[in-house]
C-alpha cells in the first residue's frame, strides 16, 4: 500500500481503559437463544437496568429531572455532554460497554450458558449495578423461550488472556483495576478476521463485499474510539483526523475473503423483525505505512466498530 507521510511521534495514542467480565449462568430450565443472541441479551439487560435504577417511572428519559445523573441513561442510552462543544451534534453517545453473547441454540437444563460484558472507562464504576442487572434480568427469563437462568460466577480476563474469579453469589466482589491495551509492535502484515457481522454505511447505504475498502473501517473505528474516550473518560483522544482519514483513503487490501452474512432480529419496541446483515471474513493488509492506524487497530478488538457494536456485532481480531 502507499499512502501519504503522516507523523504520529507528536501524538499519543488512543488510552482507553477497560475490562472484559464473563458472566457464567447455569440454565434452571430448558433455554433458547437466538442464532446470535447479543440482541436479546442487551434487551433483558437494559429493561432490569431500569427496573433496578429508575425512581421517576417516567416513560422517557429525556425530559426526566434526573436524565443526567441517573444510572441508567449512563449505561444504556449515553446522553451527551451539552458543555462538549462539538460533541453536542451527536443526539447520543456510544454506551461504555459491549456483550459478546455466547454459543445461540437450544440449551438444556443445568447446562452452562456464557457472555462476556466488556467495559470502558467509567463505566467500570457500575460493575457492581451492572451484574445485579444481568442476574435480576435472567432470573425473569431470556430468549423466545423465557427460559431462566441463574447466575454461578464472574470472571475477569487478566493481561495475558486468562480469567481470574472476581464474583460468586453470596461473595465480595473483587475486581481487578481496568487496563488500557498496550499494542505490541507495527507489524509489516497481518490479517484482520471478522468474527461478527461488520455493518458499516457510506452513502446511506450498507457496505458490501464488493464496495469494502479499509478506509471505510478506519473511518468507523476512529469515530467510535474518539466518542467513547471523550464520553467515558477525562481523556479525550488527542488526534490528526482529517490526516488520519486522507491515509487511510490511500491503503489498499492485499487480498479479502468477505461475505455478506444475513441474519434477523426481533424489536420489541418496534414489534418487528429487523435485517441486521454485515461483512464476516477476513483481509489481509501489508506495507510500512500501517504504524498510524495499528493503535487504532489493535484497541478496536476491544471496542468492535460499526453499527450494532454495542451488541457484539462488528468483532474482529488481528493475526499478526
């Protein structure tokens, strides 16, 4: 690939703290999940969550005397900053968390069922209010079967991939402090693999197999991890965008393997069925001019991008 000289010595990269909890629930009765449940799982989540925080009962957030220190618009539906200058266009913020539901399908009574909850920044301040939420959630039911769950343990990731145990019912819970990922050396190459569907918009339109050029990705994961460092951290994220987005318009892909993947899920606020398709596959990126964009990169494992990401869609990782 060739794209223009842009210097990053000058500039810091993305700090994002953060932490990534398993919650590992044993199914009471006979549970279905959908295919790719991360829908469901944010939906149960958010309706506990206000349960478990709302003291107005009002039927909309927004106009609440409380909108701005409640817990729940916090979690669930950001409101932006109105003294954050240029970040009041945005109606909304990205939420600080993401779930990553486990395996979808049938599962029997007594068997192990699992999500991963990652959390940015701030948002690690209401661990504690947000596995109450998920317990409370699971114990009225989840997925077309309304079947309940009960919740075993919570672990941690630590630095090197592994899990430690933080929570069981009737224990203190003993998180460890969130991290900020440390990207090793630029690689020369390496291939991004995504694991959930990436659904990305140019134009008004969904991007596709055909049109998908790392540009738009770049684009995506640069807003996002701008809007969640300035929304959920004291650290706003210092860059060059409008150098940032004109080099990434100059990288090209190596080789793709992508396919659209189509898949369907239920609203309950709109009572219907919505399309929720993305890109899944893999492409390989190469060349010495990846150093500006490889921070970005390596924290984007963590954060997902596209639309959707805050369920689980849009998950990639990097093989270097």
């Amino acid at each position: 690939m060739i794209a223009p000289a842009l210097s990053t010595h000058s500039i810091p990269p993305p700090v994002l703290p953060l932490a990534v909890y398993r919650l590992d629930f044993t199914a009471l009765a006979p549970v279905r999940l959908p295919a790719y449940a991360g829908s469901a799982w944010r939906g149960v989540f958010g309706r506990a969550l206000k349960r478990l925080a709302c003291t107005t009962r009002e039927p909309t957030c927004p106009p609440c005397l409380l909108y701005r220190t409640c817990l729940y618009p916090y979690l669930f539906e950001t409101p932006p900053d109105p003294a954050a200058g240029k970040l009041r266009k945005y109606p909304t913020a990205p939420p600080p968390y993401v779930v990553r539901p486990g395996a979808g399908g049938p599962h029997p009574a007594n068997a192990a069922v699992g999500l991963e909850v990652v959390l940015f920044g701030q948002g690690n301040r209401h661990l504690p209010y947000v596995l109450h939420a998920f317990d409370r959630a699971v114990q009225r039911g989840i997925g077309p079967s309304a079947g309940r769950l009960e919740l075993s343990q919570v672990a941690q990731q630590t630095s090197d991939g592994g899990w430690r145990p933080i929570y069981r019912p009737g224990e203190p819970l003993q998180p460890a402090p969130p991290f900020a990922p440390n990207p090793p050396t630029c690689p020369r190459r390496l291939t991004v693999v995504l694991d959930t569907p990436l659904r990305l918009r140019q134009a008004e339109k969904l991007v596709g197999p055909e049109a998908f050029q790392f540009s738009a990705l770049f684009s995506n994961l640069l807003r996002r991890i701008s809007l969640l460092t300035a929304f959920h951290t004291n650290a706003p994220l210092a860059a060059d965008f409008a150098g940032l987005t004109r080099a990434a318009g100059a990288v090209r892909i190596e080789t793709a393997h992508l396919r659209w993947h189509d898949w369907t899920r239920y609203s309950s606020r709109q009572d219907a069925l919505l399309q929720m398709g993305g890109l899944v596959g893999e492409f390989e990126l190469s060349g010495t001019d990846l150093e500006p964009f490889w921070p970005y990169l390596w924290l984007g494992q963590w954060t997902h991008a596209g639309k959707g990401a805050v369920m689980g869609l849009g998950r990639y990782r990097l093989l270097i």
